[in-house]
C-alpha cells in the first residue's frame, strides 16, 4: 500500500529570498564609487531591494550618505541586491528599512555595500577620498538605532531647548534657562547614548 506524500509549498521566504550571491564588479575608474538605489515599499517589513550603481565623483552625483556604527558586527542580513542576495550587518538592515520610502527611490551611499569588503586594494583607495565622499552628499545622515521612550524624550528637549533659546533675549534670561534645563538633558541624552552604544 503506497503512503500518500503530502506537497508542503515552500514558505514566502523560500520562495522571495534570491539565492545566488551578489559580487560586486570591479570599479572602472580611480574617482568612482558606487551609489545604492533603494526601492520603494509601502510596508515596513517588506523585503530589502536595492541596486548598484557607478558613478563618477566628477559628474557631481546626488546621494546621501549613511553614517553608522558597524561595532563588530557580522553580516547576517539578507537582502536584495539587483536580484541578487547581499548580506549585511542588522544596523545596516534597521537603518535601511527606517530609510526606505513608501513611493520613491532613494540614492545612498553607504560604506559596507558602495565598497567591495573583499578586495583590500579598492577598500584602500575608497577610504582614501572618503572625506570627499560625504563632502558631496547631499546630505548625511546619522543612524543611532531605532526608537525608544528615551530617544524621544531627549529629541523633545533638544526641540524645547532651540524652541525656548530662540525666545530669549541675547543677554537677558539664556544663563538662567540654560542652568535649569542643562542637568535634566544632559542627564537624559546620556543614558540615552550610553544604551545606543549598547545597541551598536
């Protein structure tokens, strides 16, 4: 008597996650870089696509770069990586799904996936006008991990503190304010930061 054999469909990410690796093409030239593209999603929790792309630090490209900590962290990630699977660290993960947009593309240049980790000749000379790399973005930006109570109580009182310092007088109460408000934010932002280090 044959036993029936039941068909078991593969889960969505077996199905989704792209299998064959990602490997970065070598540079065609010495004042290149590369530039992510990442895809829009409507969901936070929708798969990580990006692409790669060259360009030329002469042609002005606009881009923004990330900026954050790697802190020794392996790369266990998966994302994808034009059709390709890439793996990346989870700070890098968190930052790119907090940075993703819902409908546009977004150009970044991000130092772990812009630089072929695994060739020491191209990471040597990318490092070196890397100064120049985050001079051209259009912006930087700083990713501290994700959001907690502590991370918006320490945003609300930097916001009072611009908010109220732009009322005060030049030379009338900004001493006084500035004493009473400095412990309780000082306080707050460090253990916020402290706990953000903790994370990285």
């Amino acid at each position: 008597m044959q036993k029936a054999v039941r068909w078991i469909a593969p889960s969505r990410s077996q199905k989704d996650e792209p299998q064959e690796r990602y490997v970065h093409s070598p540079l065609k030239s010495p004042d290149s870089t590369r530039v992510l593209i990442l895809e829009p999603a409507s969901s936070f929790d929708a798969r990580i696509a990006i692409s790669v792309k060259e360009v030329s630090l002469h042609d002005n490209p606009r881009y923004e770069a990330l900026s954050y900590s790697w802190d020794g962290q392996n790369a266990t990630e998966r994302i994808s990586c034009q059709g390709r699977s890439l793996l990346v660290t989870r700070n890098c993960h968190l930052a790119l799904k907090w940075l993703r947009l819902p409908r546009k593309k977004r150009a970044l240049w991000i130092d772990s996936i812009s630089i072929n980790q695994e060739d020491v000749l191209e990471k040597s000379a990318q490092v070196g006008f890397m100064h120049d790399i985050y001079a051209m973005a259009s912006r930087t930006v700083v990713w501290l991990g994700e959001p907690d109570a502590q991370a918006s109580l320490a945003f609300e009182q930097l916001r009072a503190f611009a908010s109220e310092s732009s009322r005060l007088d030049a030379q009338s109460s900004a001493a006084n304010f500035v004493s009473r408000t400095r412990s309780q934010f000082v306080s707050t932002s460090r253990e916020w930061l402290h706990s953000r280090s903790r994370l990285l």
